[in-house]
C-alpha cells in the first residue's frame, strides 16, 4: 500500500563542506502521487533521495513516511539506482528475490512473490538465466523487479534509465509508470532529462543549489497514457524548461 511522505525543513551538510548542500526543504507528497526532481548537477537532488531512502540523515529537519520517522533504510521504501548492481554468480530469480532471502523470508514465499515480480517486468521467461548474459535493458528490469519484491510503499529512483539507450528507456519509462500505477506506489524520481519527467511525474519539484531548494512546482494535468508527441507533452516540457531557467536567473 502507498505512503505519503512528509519533508519537513530539511537541510543538510557533509563535514568539511564550507557551504550547506540542501536548505529548507518543506515538501508534502501524497499516496500514490509520482515526483520528478529535476535540476543541474549539484544541486542536491541525490542527496535528498538518499535522506528520503534513510541512507542520510539530514543535519536539520524530518522525512516521515506513512507517519513514520525514516532514520534508517527500510523495504518499505527502496532505493533504485542507476546502474543494476547485480550479483553476477546469482539467477535472474536470486538477484530478484535478494532482499526477501535478507529478510528471511521462506522459500516458497520468495519462489511465489519473484514469479509475480518478473511477470509484471517481463521477465518470466528469464528466471533462471544467468544476468550476465541480459542486456542493459533486462538488468534493470531484474533491478525493478528485486525493488517490487518486499512490496514497497514507497519507490525512489535515482536516474534508473540514464544509461540505456533512447528506445530501450522510452519501453521502460512507459512500463514502469504503468507498473507502479497498478500496484499505487508513491514515487520519488531523480532525474536529468525533462522529457521523462513530463512523461512520467504528476508533479516536477524543480530545484537549484548553492544550497539546494525547491524553487519551483510544475503540476503536469496530463492524462495516462502520454503521447509525446502531442501539443499538451511539448507544452508541460516548455513550462518545466521556463521554470528550470527562471530559477537559474534567480541564483
């Protein structure tokens, strides 16, 4: 079941940094909601990821999920990063069903629930092939499919499709929105490329650092499924990239 996130001024900084990385991040994100962070490099989008995934905690301020205090990393709120980081002497099937066998979980139970898993991502057929022998597209889709499999309330993405090509990350946005719209996950989505934030977010928080803030809020009123090519993508684009300029020239 999804969760809302509460962000509740935020700030932070690493020691021996001389200036702070993130300020005042006051946000309210609800269940089942998808956000995009967008902003350059440097700017504190990771970082927050990390606080949101309890990885980091922030020198001032609270994260709450579902009403509860993150202070430490949890399955109820997965972290997916950009590259798949496999085991690479494991199965398809062992890589997916990683965190349940963490957790202990019996093996029937994990056998039932990665069967599930590598269905909803494609994959069933692949469950016992070695991961290294699948291409970049398929090691992410093993990577969802371990992040599916603790059944999550909440899923962060740390620029998951960066590396993959155009026609294999336009397959994978467009599967994962629909994936996590079936299940009602509540996302967090960090990501460079405005396209795939207008695809997939229902709100784009767009930030700027030095240190970092949200500095602007795009809704995206789009329907789903989202045709890029049409006049209401290229205009949620076109307000994303005007408030992403706007905030540089107010720096």
């Amino acid at each position: 079941m999804a969760a809302d996130i509460d962000i509740q001024g935020v700030g932070h900084w690493f020691k021996g940094a001389g200036k702070p990385v993130l300020a005042g991040i006051d946000a309210h994100i609800s269940r089942g909601e998808m956000i995009a962070l967008v902003g350059r490099s440097g700017c504190g989008k990771s970082t927050l990821l990390h606080i949101l995934a309890g990885l980091v905690q922030p020198a001032v301020g609270s994260v709450r999920i579902g009403g509860m205090p993150v202070c430490e990393p949890s399955p109820k709120w997965n972290l997916m990063f950009q590259q798949a980081s496999l085991y690479p002497w494991m199965t398809v099937a062992a890589n997916a069903g990683l965190g349940l066998t963490f957790a202990r979980r019996a093996a029937r139970e994990i056998a039932e629930i990665v069967d599930g898993v590598l269905e909803m991502v494609g994959l069933a057929d692949l469950a016992g092939a070695d991961v290294q022998t699948l291409s970049g597209g398929q090691q992410q889709r093993v990577a969802l499919a371990r992040s599916l499999a603790t059944q999550p309330d909440v899923l962060l993405l740390d620029e998951p499709f960066s590396a993959l090509d155009a026609f294999t990350r336009a397959a994978l946005q467009d599967e994962l929105v629909d994936i996590v719209k079936r299940l009602g996950l509540t996302v967090v989505l960090v990501t460079h490329d405005i396209d795939e934030a207008a695809l997939m977010a229902d709100r784009v928080f767009v930030m700027n650092g030095e240190p970092g803030r949200i500095a602007a809020e795009v809704p995206i009123g789009m329907p789903r499924p989202r045709e890029r090519t049409s006049h209401s993508f290229l205009a949620a684009k076109g307000l994303i990239m005007s408030r992403f300029e706007t905030t540089l020239c107010r720096k």
